[in-house]
C-alpha cells in the first residue's frame, strides 16, 4: 500500500473514531482489516498515542455525562459516583480482619448399639 494511501486510510479511521465510531465500523469504513489497523498501532507509537487520546477522551466524556445526572438528581449515577469517587466512604460491604489461628481436627465417629 503506497504511504499516501495509508496516510488516508489512518486519517479517515482517526476521525471515525473521534465522531464515536467503533473499531469495526471505522476499520470497515476506511477498507482496513482491524488486525491491519493493529499492527500500524503496534509499529507506531504516535498513531496509538493518538488512539489512546481518542479513547481517553470518550471517557472523560462518559463521566461528564455520569457527574451531570448525578447532579441532577439522578440517584444511580450518585451511587455509582460515589462508590467509585470515595470507595472509603461508600461501599456495600465492609472487611474485617481477624487475628487469631484456626485448627481444624479430624472427627472421630463412634457409633453404638443400644441393647434393649
């Protein structure tokens, strides 16, 4: 594939998945095999510099939208906010830890006859 080709190609799945497109739809897009797209990624620190920005990007995304209804009210995005916010002040369960030995013995049955 000529280098201005693939320049092209790199350029169109970038802005695919700047717009929120999947890996599929803008590999597919773009007529490149995903397991193509990844060995460009793996053979080119800036192109997966680029992806991980993309992804981190979605992400903060994602939580703007989840602390936004959690401000408006929304008590599941609060929970999940706060569980995943301040684990130490918010969580379903507690652990204990306990000092101490545990010895276990094995069991001895007898079994008797009663003569009546």
């Amino acid at each position: 594939m000529k280098a201005s080709l693939k320049k092209k190609k790199i350029e169109a799945i970038l802005a695919s998945l700047e717009d929120g497109t999947s890996f599929i739809k803008a590999c597919k897009a773009a007529d490149v095999n995903q397991a193509t797209f990844w060995k460009w990624r793996q053979k080119s620190k800036p192109l997966d510099d680029k992806v991980l920005e993309i992804l981190n990007s979605r992400t903060q995304t994602v939580e703007d939208a989840l602390f936004s209804n959690a401000v408006k009210g929304n008590v599941t995005a609060q929970i999940f906010w706060l569980k995943n916010r301040a684990p130490d002040r918010w969580k379903d369960r507690y652990e204990q830890q306990l000092g101490g030995e545990v010895k276990i013995e094995p069991l001895k049955v007898v079994i008797s006859k009663d003569d009546d």
